[in-house]
C-alpha cells in the first residue's frame, strides 16, 4: 500500500476534530512561530533549524558551504513504486536511461530477461486496483493458522470503517448537491452559504455541513472531497473486495519466484495518474535543482530508474523481491521504497532481495508507515523491515524513516507516522511536502512516503560526493549526525507524550550539512 498521509483528510477532519496547540520543549533552538510563506513552505524539508528556524534536513546550507566546486560521481536511485511519469518537464532530464538496450526493437540486447527496459520496468503490467494482503488471505479460506485469524480481526475491523467512512462521504456529497441545487450554481462560497434563508431542515443542516467544511478546506474542497469519495470506493470495491483478482491481467503465477519473466517497459504504467505516488515521490529526490520551475530535489547529480511495482491496494512480495533485485543488477546506488504492508507471506523472498541488495553494496531507504503506531510492537509490524525477532538486524542496509512536521516542538514528530525505538532509524520532513505530479504539475503531499524520498535523496547525496563510502556507512552517518529531537514529543495518533529516545533508534531528523560533514571526516580515514 502506498505510504503517503492523503490530505482529503482533512475534509473529514474539520467536521469533528478541532486544532490545538500544545506547548513547545525547544531544546534551545528558536522556534519559528508566525505561518510558513508560501516560498518557506515548498521547500521547507531543504531548510535549516538554526538559520531558518525550521526543522529542515540544511540541504540548502549543504550546497552553499560544503558542496560548492567539490567534484562528484552520478548515482542511480530506483524508484519501487507506482510508476513515474518519466516525461513530466521537471523530471525528463534526470530518468535513468539502459544504454545496454536499443530502445523499441522488441530485442533483449542486454539480455537480463525484459525486452526493451530503456527506463526500468513494469512488474504490473497493464494491472493497476489490487486487493489488500488481509483480502487474499482470506480469499485462500480458513486453514485455522494464527495469520488467517488475525487477519480475518483486520480485515472485519477496515471494512466495517471503510462502510461507515462511505456512509459519511455519501451524505458529504448530498449535501453539496444540495446547496448547488438550491443556489442554482455548482460553485458557491461562503457568503452565498450565508445568504440561505429557509425554514427547511434539511437544507438548514447541509448549510451548516458546507460553511463548515468551506471555511476549514477552503473554495477548492470539492476536489478533496473527491479524493476522498475514491479512496473509500477503492477500498470497498478493488481493496478489500474479496471477489476482485486485479492479478489476474498480468498473466503470471505471483506464488511463484521463479516465474519473473512478466509485465512491460511502460514505467508509467497505463494510467498517467495513477503514477501520482511515484512521480511524486521521484521529484522530492531528484527534481531539476534552481531551474525555477516547481521546487527542488535534494541531490543534484542522480538518475531516476522507476520499477513499478505498487499498485492501488497492497503490493506482492514477488514483485518487490524482484524489483529490488532489478535495481540492483542495474546499478542502483540507492533504492526507495516508499510502501509497505501489515501481512507479507512470502517476506523470505523479500528478504532474500535485501541481503542481495546489501550483498552489492545498495542501501534500501524504506518508509516507516502512516497508521500512527509503534511498530516495534509484534500485532503493529510493518513490511518490509530487517529483523524477526525486534532484537537484531539480519542486514545493514535498511533505513526505516518517519516523517516530521514543519514546526519544531513537541509536535514536530507528524501524528500519523508510524515510530519504534527499535525499528525506525530516523526522521525526515514528510508533511506538506511540495513536488513533481503527473502531467507537468505540482503539488503538496504528505506521509512518511514523502520522508522516506527526502532521507534517500541525502543519502544519494552522500554516495554521490563521497562513493567510496558503503551502504552500512552512509546509514549510520545518517542515523549518528542528525539534529536531535526535543527531549519530550508527542508520538502517534494517540498523542503520547515520551522521550525521542522512545521514537526511534537515533532520536533525530536527518541532516544534510552534518551527514556531509561527517563523511569527509570518515572518507579522509
């Protein structure tokens, strides 16, 4: 399932939730208080706490003091993802080009087994709705195993929400129809909401329903509202819709490793928008840096390579397994992974992949998840990740991130990420977070899906500047020269006030400056 927080949230949000400020433990640092600008905002994640009073990873201080006529090498980051829209103007100059294959002559020249991978691969094929792992477990019938009956908990559990979430965003919708009905327009603002006299009830209620959510999501609510309808439709009818095989067009056999010949060279996939997740998760790493045109990546000499293997519901285990091993036979650096699941029942052959990975020296930067829980906690595990048993790591190059908020503070861990003293390494700006979508645009999005990208994008930094540097020592340089966390935050949706030392292994936000500073000194050595 693709990892990123969805902002129609808040559609819903402003309707039962109201925002409260706590009080901010600082650790000395002089916090930002007045509204981000719109310029601070869209590049928030490449500011500098000290300087700019934001919680930023000092990408922008990184290149003005440290990185100025320093030489530096090309590195490949994959993207394992949903696709990439590889022709989007921010990001065309920066895709990953196969100059071992002659580009449409239906020949395998390179011969690695997929015909015409000018720009990575496609393991979906032409599929794009998936079922969720819980869905196919069940789908298998009852073989009495502790998997199936927790599952089966999950499973009733999501779709009982995923009903009354429908319930909900049903009755949104009637009440937009019919305020546009009443005011004879299907656009309105708050003063036509305030002009409605009427003695009807009905209409009453949904004129109250509408200024709220106008006054909270603003004119353009609709679109979220939208955003919002789909999610829930896409959950009842494709996620957890026992009757639904999206497989079933990709043509191959996905409880069989051995059968990896399958799905195209289309990276984008068959639906542009459908390739919104990748495409935005590529643009935070590696869009085109003070071209003015959207915002900036965080490292300025890489290659995207997209291997589309995440679909909308959850992904197979079989093709992460071989999309990490594509990557990684072709020259990846640095892999992201921005996706991840509660069930994985084939995780051995994920697993097999990332001592591949690690094997040829590739670091794996993979997203924590956005359910707000302690993931160290074995009913809250999250795959893929590196250790069975929660006390020791069975690989060296995975780097688990959670995401930040924009104000430094106890809030400043984002309610959604997932966290783990054991199982997250670190933070990484992951709200509102402004890059490349499909079809030439931009947008903010937010998750540890977006923070993930932003530590692989330093990391990719790192590798780029100094290469002989190796996947375990660019994570740990990452990990020890963050910026700490105040010493008490509050974590996850519940809000629970503990130390940073509880959040995660390192208890910091990733840094760009430092971690640079750091790898000279471990280089010279």
């Amino acid at each position: 399932m693709k990892r990123f927080k969805l902002t129609y949230l808040s559609i819903i949000a402003c309707l039962t939730v109201s925002i409260s400020v706590s009080a901010q433990s600082t650790n000395n640092f002089i916090v930002k208080k007045e509204k981000l600008s719109e310029t601070e905002l869209q590049r928030w994640s490449h500011l500098d706490l000290v300087k700019d009073t934001i919680p930023g990873m000092s990408v922008d201080r990184a290149y003005s003091e440290l990185l100025k006529n320093k030489k530096e090498v090309k590195v490949i980051v994959g993207i394992i993802d949903s696709g990439v829209d590889i022709d989007h103007e921010d990001l065309k100059s920066v895709i990953w080009t196969n100059k071992k294959e002659i580009a449409g002559n239906g020949i395998d020249d390179d011969r690695n087994g997929y015909i015409d991978d000018i720009h990575g691969w496609n393991f979906l094929g032409d599929a794009g709705k998936e079922t969720l792992e819980m869905t196919r477990i069940l789908k298998k019938g009852d073989d009495k195993s502790a998997t199936y009956k927790s599952a089966l908990i999950a499973y009733d559990k999501k779709y009982d929400k995923a009903m009354k979430d429908k319930m909900q965003v049903d009755f949104l919708m009637a009440a937009d129809k019919s305020i546009q009905k009443h005011l004879n327009k299907e656009e309105y603002t708050i003063e036509d909401l305030n002009g409605i006299t009427t003695t009807d009830a009905d209409l009453n209620k949904n004129k109250k329903i509408m200024t709220r959510i106008l006054t909270n999501a603003g004119p353009d609510f609709r679109s979220g509202l939208k955003e919002y309808s789909d999610y829930i439709y896409d959950q009842i009818n494709y996620n957890l819709n026992k009757e639904f095989d999206g497989r079933k067009i990709v043509g191959d056999n996905p409880e069989d490793i051995k059968n990896s010949k399958y799905g195209n060279n289309n990276v984008c996939g068959p639906d542009k928008e459908e390739a919104f997740h990748g495409t935005h998760v590529a643009g935070i790493i590696a869009q085109v840096r003070n071209n003015n045109i959207g915002g900036d990546g965080i490292a300025n000499n890489v290659e995207i390579m997209t291997i589309r293997a995440v679909p909308n519901g959850d992904e197979y285990d079989k093709d992460i397994a071989l999309a990490i091993r594509y990557a990684v036979d072709n020259g990846a650096k640095v892999i992201n992974g921005s996706f991840g699941k509660s069930y994985s029942p084939h995780k051995q052959w994920v697993y097999d992949a990332i001592k591949y990975a690690e094997k040829k020296d590739v670091l794996f930067v993979h997203a924590s998840g956005n359910d707000g829980l302690n993931i160290d906690l074995s009913e809250n595990a999250s795959f893929p990740n590196d250790s069975d048993d929660n006390k020791k790591e069975f690989v060296t190059n995975i780097l688990t991130v959670g995401a930040l908020n924009y104000i430094y503070g106890d809030g400043v861990i984002a309610d959604f990420s997932n966290y783990g003293k054991f199982n997250v390494d670190v933070y990484a700006p992951g709200t509102e977070i402004y890059s490349t979508v499909p079809n030439n645009k931009f947008k903010y999005e937010q998750g540890t899906s977006m923070a993930s990208p932003n530590a692989a994008g330093v990391a990719a930094l790192i590798r780029s500047y100094y290469p002989k540097l190796s996947a375990k020592q660019v994570k740990q340089i990452i990990i020890d020269s963050g910026t700490p966390l105040p010493e008490i935050i509050e974590l996850g949706s519940s809000h629970e006030k503990k130390s940073a030392s509880e959040s995660s292994k390192s208890g910091k936000i990733v840094n760009a400056y430092n971690a640079l500073l750091m790898a000279q000194k471990i280089s010279k050595k």
